[in-house]
C-alpha cells in the first residue's frame, strides 16, 4: 500500500498556490507540524486501519465488494482523528478525514466510487476493483510483537493510541481515572499480556488445501442469478480468508499479543478484526499460546472433550454407540429427537468419543488432512496436531492448545440468576444435573402444544422445530428480540434450511409462530421475562427522573456501574438527518461532488428506545462483567469470546471452579432487584423472586463446559 501512503503524504503536504485548503487538508496538517515527521509515523496505521474497515464493511453488505461510503468514511476519520488534541472537531471533520482516505485507495486503483440518485438507500457507494484483492495485508498496531510487549494501563489512551473504552476519548480522562484500579482494568492488562503463536501446522495445511476453503467456481446464465446470493456469500468468504491468512503470514515463528478494548458495556474485543480469538474458525484454530503447560491426565481429558465437541458427531437414536455411559435414548424419546450429537452428550462420554477414535485422530494430525465431516474443521485438526505431537513425545509432553469451556445459554443464565427462576435454572446449567438440558427443545415442545394443529398438517420433526423455528427466537429474546425481528430472523432460517419448500412455511405462517414462540419461553422461564419487563419499567421511570431532578430530560444516559467497575453509559437519543458536503473528491476521470446522509444524535432521549434496549445492554454488561472478574483473578493465560473462556488444557478444571465462583458472587444476593442502580422512585409492581439457590451453580458441571 505504498503507492496509498505516498498519495496521501504528496496530498497533504502539497502546495495549495495560496487557496485556503480544504478542511479535511486543515485537519492531517495538525498533526504535520511538530518537526518530528509524526505524519510519516502515523500514516501506515492511518492506511491500514482504512483498508480493514472497508473490508468489514464489504463482508456485511448484501452485495459483494460494495458498502455505502459514508459508513466507512465515518469510521475512518473518528480513528484517525479521535487521538488528537482537537476540541473543535466533530462528526462531519470525521466524515471528511475519511473521505480524504478513501480518495487515495481510489486515487491508486484498489476502489471505485459511485453517486447515485440522493433520495436512493445507497447515494453514494465504493466498489473493490480485482487490485483491491491483491493488496498486502499488514496487522498494523492491533498486534504487538514480543519485543515491544504491551505496557499495563495507566490512562484512557493506550500505547496504540486507542481508547480503552471505545465510545470515550481524551476529555473522559477523568472519568477513566476513577476507575483504572478496577478489575475490568486488570482483566484487559492480562488478555493483554497473554502471548500467542501461529499454529504453523494447521497454517501450512491450510495453504495446502487451498481450494478447500477458497471457491473460485463462477456462475453464469440461470445458475448466476439463481445462485447470486450464494456466490457473493462465498465471495465474502473468499476475502475474508486471504485476510486472515495473510496477517497470520506476518506472524509465523513469531510470538505476539494482541490490544484490546471495550464497548460502552464493558464488553472485550480484541482490536485487531480479522486474525484475532474471537473470530472465525480459520482464525481461531490457528492459534496457540506461546508458552506451554505440562500435558498430564487433567489435559488429556479436556483435549478429548474439546477435540469430541469440534467433530461434533451426530448419532441415530438406533445407532448410538454401545461405548456411552448413559441412557440416551430415554433422553431423546423424552425431547421427542431422534438423532443426539456429541457435544449434547455428557463431558465423560465426549472424552471416550475421542479415545475411541484415536487412532484415526493421531492418523490425521500427522498427514495434517481436514477432516470434511468435522462441524470446525481447522480446530479439529489442531486437535488431531496436538494428539499427534503427544503420541511421539518420548518425554514430558507441553500443550499450547487453548481449550474452552462455553456458557449454556448465557443471557437466560443472567437472567435466570436476577430472577432466581428455578425453571431456569434447570434448563441454562444453573443447577446440576446428569445430562445437559436443552433449553431450545424445551421451547419447541412447548411451541407444538401451542400450534397443535399447525405442526400436525406439517409433521415436521422435532429437530427441525428446534434448529428452525425456536432456536434463533429462544436465543435473542433473552436480549429483548422483538417479535417483528423474530419473524423475520425465523423466515430466514427455514428458507436457508430449505424448511419454507418442505413444510410449506410462509411470512405469514412465521408471524404467528414469532408471536406463539414468545408466549412458549414465557411458560417455560417466567422468571427471566418478568426481569426484563421490570428493567424496562425501571429505564421508564429513570428518564422521568431525570426532568424531575435536573429540569429537563436532555442529554443523559442511564448510568450504571458493573461490578467488575465498569463504568457503563447507555445512550440512546433521537436523530435526525444531516447533510454534510463532499467537494472536490478526486477521482481517475476528475473531481466530483456529493453529499454524505448522516444520522445526527440529539439531545432529546428516545423514551421507547431505551426502554427497548435496557434490558440486552445491562445484561450484556452483566456477562462482561463476569467474565473480566474471572480474567482479572485468574493466574495464567486466557483466551476471551464474551460467553467462551479458553485456556491451558491442564489449567480448564481450575478455571471452570472460578467461573462459577465469580457467578454465585455477583448473584448471591437476598433480592438481586434492590440494587438495580437507575429507576429509583419506582412505584410499580416488583417481580417476585423465585426458589433457585444460586449456590447450586457451584456443583453444576454444565455451567461452562
């Protein structure tokens, strides 16, 4: 990206033969006047985030390789400017940086611009031309290697000129100072400190088996338009792919950490988007950490509880295997299933399913072959790796594998937990029990009781019911998932599935079940509804609070602090449209013009938003707030994905103990609803607290697991 840099260096510091320059030209000559070329210094960075965050933006649009610009001129120009000492700047200078940016991929050939019609969705849109694909990939300062380890946090500010907290920038500095002996601090500085390896055997498997996960197959005539959404889909694969593949290239033999940073919730990302933990399954079964822990029976159990989970057989009621220790065709005739995957099957017997098939494990992690049937197939072979190294060690054997352990259901978890909904709590892991529940199959029994007539026309098994229609509607609502959305959400998933042609499911027939699937999880969990009504009635009366206490209901948040000491902020005002000029965006055929579309924020809150968006965001700030409790005491390395805690295979039993510790703290309360912090002066009815121990968490083996 070179021919970028030089482009965007010559354009700024160019003679402007005495016109007053543009804005955009104002704002990267501030930081080109301090005589120590910090432009120079900073322009790579500058360039490479801009590459990365078009790339995302082209990997969530509908349409391969296109993105509205003003998105990405947006993001852009608030990364670049944000670290600066600029008081005056706001979100049209950011819009203008951005663009700047932009100008100089299109300036050079990796992009092209178009301008359509005003009143149109799309204005204005960059398309990635066949050089874009071709562009280096470079981690840019997401990524550190061991030379220059990261310093622990002292200020808002980190070493990469990042904010540690997102959505805050240098005047909240006295904000951060308040809480930067908190432990969601000391939760940061350690994932922070965790160092990482490229697993150079899967890396080098991958790049062998190209064709495996890189489809050039092109459509055309009625195959290209049947297939189109297909396509693209593969297309976005595609690019996401040589993006991964290409940063981890950088980082061969090389061991590295990673920054990271959270939202306003308190919620962890790691910084770098592609090449990170938190991301594909390309990414993350590439990843190993740099130091090693002795391999002994503990580890060999986990290892084979991992590497059972990955492949993720699936067996027919008739066929399950005579190995199992338990009954599970009891189980599945009770949930009305007829076929039982192994991640569903009991920890023990997920670790036999691995030594029963060893041999054939050991096979393919030294030939270092994918296996097709495999539901990760890259962890998988990791698995197989790492069994395949241990067979051959004469010695002490030392693993790097991060292993994870995965909340059941993690929202309902919280939820349950606020609400001690004994019914809950039997289905999410908060209570112990022989064989893992399934919370969705729960819904979906209840869902048929509903519609008895409706599934009777169809006769559409259990399994479909659960993977089609109550899974994805089960799952969000614990985040206040409406019943519009999940009508749309389920009409989506049964047409991928191929459900809408062989049961003849229709828009119409996903409404009505969108509205009875609601209802269902309400006689299945009561508990957690009641809670996030009552959060909702809480936000309610926090805003009239506010006009009561201040005079007005203007320009604030609902505060909270987390007990991991996060400062949470939820915003949520009114916009409205603001039309921001782009003149003299310079092109290869010549300057054009256009206006950017930008939803500006106001002060006047949005009553009905906020009340639809307390209850996911303070939940979410609960599941942040536990996790970096258990990060923040735990002495070893840790690999973070929200509701997925990973670490040595050794170390899993140890973790799994202080995962449920820190639970049972943040809940073991008489009355969890007393010490809600916003809505005080509220009048109404209290949900009634049920039955669960909370304590019981403490023995429950399918809590994390």
């Amino acid at each position: 990206m070179e021919d970028v840099k030089d482009y965007l260096l010559t354009k700024i510091r160019g003679e402007d033969l005495g016109v007053k320059p543009r804005r955009n030209l104002q704002l990267m000559r501030m930081i080109d006047t301090d005589g120590v070329d910090m432009l120079d210094f900073l322009i790579e960075d500058m360039v490479t985030f801009a590459r990365k965050t078009m790339q995302r933006c082209f990997k969530r649009s509908k349409t391969e390789g296109e993105t509205p610009i003003t998105q990405a001129s947006m993001a852009i120009g608030k990364y670049i400017v944000e670290g600066w000492d600029s008081n005056n700047v706001n979100f049209r200078d950011h819009v203008r940086v951005g663009d700047l940016v932009i100008e100089g991929f299109v300036m050079c050939g990796y992009l092209t611009i178009q301008v359509g019609h005003m009143k149109s969705r799309k204005p204005v849109t960059i398309h990635a031309t066949t050089k874009w694909g071709e562009m280096e990939a470079i981690a840019g300062r997401t990524v550190c290697m061991s030379a220059e380890l990261i310093e622990p946090i002292t200020s808002l500010i980190q070493g990469n000129g990042r904010s540690v907290i997102k959505t805050w920038d240098k005047s909240k500095e006295y904000r951060f100072i308040k809480h930067k002996e908190a432990p969601f601090v000391k939760a940061i500085d350690k994932l922070q400190a965790t160092r990482w390896l490229v697993n150079t055997d899967v890396h080098d498997a991958i790049l062998e088996q190209w064709d495996t996960f890189i489809n050039t197959e092109e459509f055309t005539g009625e195959d290209a338009k049947e297939n189109e959404k297909l396509y693209q889909r593969q297309a976005s694969k595609n690019r996401e792919v040589k993006e991964v593949m290409a940063i981890a290239a950088k980082w061969l033999h090389k061991d590295f950490s990673f920054y990271l940073d959270a939202d306003y919730r308190g919620r962890l990302y790691y910084s770098e988007p592609f090449f990170n933990f938190q991301g594909s399954d390309i990414a993350r079964g590439q990843l190993l950490f740099a130091d090693g822990k002795l391999f002994d029976q503990e580890a060999s159990f986990w290892l084979g509880v991992h590497t059972a989970c990955c492949f993720n057989q699936s067996y027919n009621i008739d066929e399950i295997p005579d190995w199992v220790t338990t009954d599970y065709r009891s189980v599945l005739e009770q949930e009305e299933l007829d076929t039982i995957s192994v991640d569903k099957m009991t920890l023990e017997d997920r670790a036999m399913w691995t030594q029963q098939n060893i041999d054939t494990i050991i096979e393919l992690g030294e030939m270092h072959i994918f296996a097709e049937d495999a539901e990760k197939s890259i962890s998988f072979l990791a698995c197989c790796v790492e069994w395949y190294k241990y067979s051959k060690c004469e010695g002490d054997f030392y693993t790097q594998l991060p292993i994870p352990i995965d909340g059941a259901n993690n929202g309902w978890q919280h939820l349950g937990a606020m609400s001690k909904d004994d019914k809950t709590g039997q289905l999410v892991g908060l209570v112990p029990t022989d064989v893992q529940n399934d919370f969705y199959v729960q819904v979906a029994k209840r869902l048929t009781q509903r519609m008895p007539e409706w599934f009777e026309e169809r006769q559409i098994p259990m399994k479909h019911i659960r993977k089609g229609i109550a899974k994805r509607g089960a799952m969000t609502r614990a985040y206040s998932c409406g019943q519009k959305k999940m009508s749309e959400s389920m009409y989506s998933d049964c047409y991928q599935f191929g459900f809408t042609t062989q049961y003849n499911i229709s828009t119409w027939d996903c409404d009505e079940l969108s509205s009875q699937v609601i209802r269902a999880i309400q006689d299945v969990c009561p508990g957690p509804l009641d809670t996030m009504r009552y959060l909702q009635r809480l936000a309610d009366q926090e805003i009239t609070n506010w006009a009561r206490d201040y005079g007005t209901d203007r320009g604030r948040g609902i505060e909270w602090v987390t007990p991991s000491g996060f400062p949470v902020v939820y915003e949520c005002y009114r916009t409205r449209p603001v039309k921001v000029d782009c003149y003299g965006f310079n092109t290869p055929t010549g300057e054009i013009r256009f206006k950017h579309v930008i939803r500006e924020k106001t002060d006047i809150p949005d009553r009905r938003g906020f009340m639809c968006g307390i209850s996911p965001n303070f939940v979410h700030s609960m599941d942040a707030s536990h996790m970096a409790l258990t990060v923040a005491d735990w002495d070893g390395d840790f690999g973070a994905v929200h509701d997925s805690f990973s670490t040595h295979a050794g170390s899993v039993e140890s973790l799994m103990v202080s995962t449920r510790e820190k639970f049972v703290s943040m809940y073991d309360t008489d009355n969890f609803y007393n010490g809600i912090p916003f809505g005080k002066g509220y009048q109404g009815i209290v949900p009634t607290i049920g039955t669960l121990n909370i304590k019981s968490v403490l023995d429950s083996n399918y809590f994390f697991c």
